[in-house]
C-alpha cells in the first residue's frame, strides 16, 4: 500500500458427532539452509526491497489508530508479527448494527500497492482466526507443536490480507444472527466491508477473495454481490480462489465418490475385504457407481440429471459414514479432513486437531485467554473454533447451481484447489460439479485429468525446522474458459496449512505475479535460491537436489 494512494471517499478517488471436526537408525541428510532473504519470510518481500521511508503501511490517524496491535506484544509470541490492525466494525451505518471481527495485515510487497485479499473460513461458524493461526497467516502454531513460528508462506508476503469472522455469531462477532440465506450473508459482509475501505482507505482497490470448505457458498456469493453493487470505490472484485469447497449437493461431494475415493486410497485405509465388496455393491445399488461412470466424462455428454439420493438418503446408501466408522476402527485417530494421519492425537490451541473435539485437562483455548483477547482488540467473551447455530438453515442453492458459473465469467480468474487427501469433501465430487456447469459458452472441462498440466511447486531452502514445506511437482492444474482447477498431493481439507507452499504458488498465480501453475522460476518473493539455477522438474528429483544442495 503506498501513503498516496490514502482516500476520504470515492469522490475522491457434516453428520459425524463427537470428533467434530521417531526414530530410525539413519542419519537422513540436512537440508540447505540460506539468509532469510533467499525465503519467503515472515519479514515479507517489500520490507527487504521497499524503499518507502515510513515506519507504517497504513497512514496513522484516528480511525486507524485505535485498531493498531502491538505486533511485539501478542501472547506466546517470541517476535514481532508486523504492523497488524484488528477490531470489529459494523455490517451497516444503523444504531446497534452488529459487528464482525477482523485482523488485518497490510503487505510491504510493492505489487501490492492496489490489491486487497479477503480470507474466510468455513462451517458455517468456523472462524478465520483458524486461517490466521494455523494456514495462511503471518505467524503459525499448528497441532503439536511446542511454540508460535514465523510463517515464510504468510499471504501478507504478497498482498494485503483480511481475515474476517463471518456470518454473525462466528467467533468474535456481535449481534444476533440473522441471516438465513447467503443473499443476507453477503448483504451484510458488504456493508462491513465499506466500512473497513473507509477506515483504512482502500478506495479503488483490486478485490481478491480466497476461502475453504464452506466459503465455497460465502466467497462466490459475496463476489456476486460486489458484481451486483456496480461499485468500484469499494467493490473492486478481480478474482476468487476457493480450496475443497461445498459447491453441491453433499451427495455429489460426498457418497457418489466414496468408493472411488476408498480404492484410490486403498493401502493407507487398510479396510477388509468384506467391508470393500459390500460397500462396492452398495455403490452399485445406490446408483452412485452408474453416475460417475456415465457423467464424469470430459467433455460431459449433456446435462447432468438429478443425482440419485438427493433429496434423501435410501436406507443402506449412506456409504460416506459407513466408511468414516469402519476407517476410525482401522485408525482410531482417522482424520476425515487428512485420510494419512495416525495416532497419537495431537493437541491443538484451537481445541480441534483434524476432525476431533479434543482439550486436554489443564489446556486452554488460545484465543479465549483473556490476555490474548486484550493484545488483538477483541471483546472479553467466549470464543469458538467453531460455533453451533450459524447459517445452519441455509437456504440458497449450492453456488455450483447458481452463482459460480457467472462470478467465472465476470472474475479475471477463478481457481478451485482440492487437496488429494480430503475425506469430508472429495476431489472428484467437486470435477462432478465443474462438469455439470456451463459458464463462458460450453459446459464443463474437455479434456480428463489424465491430460491436465503438472502443477509445480519450486525448489527453495528451508528458514527453520518449524516451517518445512514441499516443493516439485505436487499435482495437476488445468485451465478452461476463466477457470482453473488444480488438485495438491499430500495435501488434505486445508491447504494452505498441509501444503503452505502450495498454496503460496498458487496465490501467486492469482495475483497475476506468475504467469501460469507450471512455471519453473521461483517464487517471486525469493532472491537467487538454487530452483532456477538447476531447473528440477519433478519432485522425485531428490538426489540432484541434495547434490546440489551440497555445491552449496
């Protein structure tokens, strides 16, 4: 953000209950360290290279001053997190409006200076302050581990970031929830949203939106909204990226391709063989094994019917669940959002580790500490991961059947991600949906993954042990018509906090930094790490990556 660019106005300028969701004799090479300004760091790319003579991104006035945090300061935090704004702000100009609770992290990228990224969690009621803490966010205390690290994949790296607790009754928010349908849900993250431009005066920026599971309703809707609105001072939208996300009929993203899902993943689940030929005959019974045979085909044949058990689930086609039980008395720590995870369960500061409900005696939630709460501007009050009772009586049509088709056509870009290894919402469920819409004159994808490009992720040294992150070819990408899709291996439900590098890329490619997923060159916020000089091409490219780690 550059201090010019500061305005006053536009005239101006699932079911499941109850887990909610060392050592081997060989010494295994060490991995290249560098100067942190090789990296991605958590210090971000425009503090290394902007040559900006000003201590603060955001100009320093009485609107934004009493949302400053203290980035020095936040509890269990052994550095400074970087100037930071958090606070709520209403959802309308009206006396009493409820409030959402957001933290902002202004970004020192110079590409950044016109740019505004929006991140929203699922649930309904998940709050973002997930994203933050364990994905996407300047700093990352993920399960299990002893302390709070820097986040050499934080967003804010790139651009300028938003994470915003939404609808009403999530997380921080205030007031009572009131919407029953995403038309109000993003009516009121609208009027919210004004009022944030205002504050930090954000006129004009481009609009990126970015979210995860349940987003897959919030972030097409919302930027349908912005399209709607016709207002570019405040509703700027460029482009959406939403990862594994609800976009249909729980029946088409979960049971259809269950079995599917189970022989992919065959070794790892280590079910029986009477458990795999009853669910098989079930598939075939239940209609589901006809549907993904006929109607996943690239180019699709025509319009896809009704799914069968759409409106209801026929007695012995619950497959999913079926499933989930007998996977969990396999794995007693069976992760429906990550299938390879195994026990011990891992304590979370959230309270949730993968789909369990888990809190040690004597833990407690990190942001309901008081102290926590006082550092980062928000009310003195209980706190949820995730709340119950949010948006539970949704009414509006998946955004696969109604609003995503024309949110591609209008956005610059539009991506989905889906990590390989999420149960809860499956890979080729969410292709069933892409293939069942038309958008930009032609219906679907035309061509099978089998022909889709190598999504690849570049080489880079590693800052810390806290922070390890892939690199090489981790999937496939493909792009049709102001669409890309593009699934991440070893990856589950959450992306950015199983794949952060990953999902780094591919915030790069939606910012326009990158040309396109298989682009060998470095990220863009490195200087000179060894990815370009010896252009590895896959990520089985190990011994001439050590090799040349070693030259090093």
């Amino acid at each position: 953000m550059r201090l010019s660019f500061f305005l006053t106005g536009c005239a101006l300028a699932a079911s499941v209950v109850a887990r909610s969701p060392q050592h081997v004799n060989k010494k295994l090479p060490e991995r290249l360290r560098r100067e942190p300004e090789t990296l991605p760091s958590a210090q971000g790319y425009g503090q290394l290279h902007d040559k900006r003579d000003t201590k603060y991104i955001i100009p320093q006035n009485a609107n934004t001053t009493k949302f400053a945090v203290n980035g020095s300061a936040i509890p269990d935090v052994p550095f400074d997190v970087g100037e930071s704004y958090a606070g709520l702000l209403p959802i309308s100009d009206a006396k009493n409006a409820s409030e959402l609770y957001f933290w902002f992290f202004p970004s020192a990228n110079v590409n950044a200076s016109d740019e505004i990224l929006i991140w929203l969690n699922g649930g309904p009621g998940c709050s973002s302050l997930e994203g933050i803490l364990q994905e996407n966010g300047p700093f990352l205390w993920q399960y299990g581990t002893f302390a709070p690290v820097k986040n050499n994949y934080a967003w804010n790296n790139l651009t300028n970031v938003v994470w915003v607790e939404q609808p009403v009754g999530t997380g921080f928010t205030q007031g009572t929830p009131t919407a029953t349908n995403e038309i109000e849900v993003a009516a009121q993250f609208l009027g919210f949203f004004k009022n944030f431009v205002d504050t930090f005066g954000l006129q004009g920026r481009k609009v990126y939106i970015a979210g995860e599971s349940y987003a897959g309703y919030y972030v097409p809707y919302i930027a349908d909204a912005m399209f709607n609105a016709s207002d570019s001072c405040y509703y700027n939208i460029e482009s959406i990226m939403i990862y594994d996300p609800s976009t249909s009929y729980n029946v088409v993203q979960e049971q259809i391709p269950a079995v599917p899902f189970v022989d992919y993943w065959g070794p790892l689940l280590n079910l029986n063989e009477t458990f795999l030929a009853d669910i098989h005959n079930r598939s075939d019974k239940c209609g589901y094994t006809d549907f993904m045979d006929t109607y996943l085909t690239f180019p699709p044949k025509g319009p896809l019917p009704t799914p069968p058990n759409v409106h209801g689930l026929e007695e012995g086609c619950d497959l999913w669940d079926d499933i989930y039980y007998a996977a969990s008395y396999v794995n007693s720590c069976f992760d429906i959002y990550q299938v390879a995870t195994t026990c011990p369960l891992l304590w979370d500061v959230l309270g949730f580790p993968g789909s369990f409900d888990y809190v040690p005696d004597g833990a407690t939630i990190y942001f309901n500490r008081s102290d926590v709460q006082k550092a980062i501007n928000a009310p003195m009050q209980e706190w949820e991961e995730c709340t119950n009772g949010v948006l539970r009586t949704d009414t509006s049509p998946p955004s696969g059947l109604s609003v995503l088709p024309r949110v591609i056509e209008k956005t610059t870009k539009t991506i989905i991600g889906h990590g390989m290894l999420d149960f809860i919402l499956i890979m080729n469920g969410t292709l069933l949906m892409i293939q069942n819409m038309t958008f930009n004159g032609a219906q679907g994808f035309s061509v099978p993954r089998s022909n889709f490009s190598e999504f690849y992720v570049p080489y880079h040294s590693e800052l810390n042990l806290g922070t390890l992150a892939a690199s090489g070819v981790m999937g496939q990408w493909h792009t049709e018509r102001g669409l890309t899709f593009v699934t991440v291996d070893l990856s589950g439900h959450m992306i950015p906090q199983y794949q952060p590098s990953a999902s780094y890329r591919q915030l790069e490619f939606l910012l326009g930094r990158i040309e396109d997923l298989s682009e060998r060159g470095d990220f863009s916020t490195q200087r000179g790490d060894f990815g370009n000089a010896f252009n590895f091409t896959t990520a089985n490219d190990t011994e001439m990556a050590m090799a040349a780690m070693k030259m090093f």
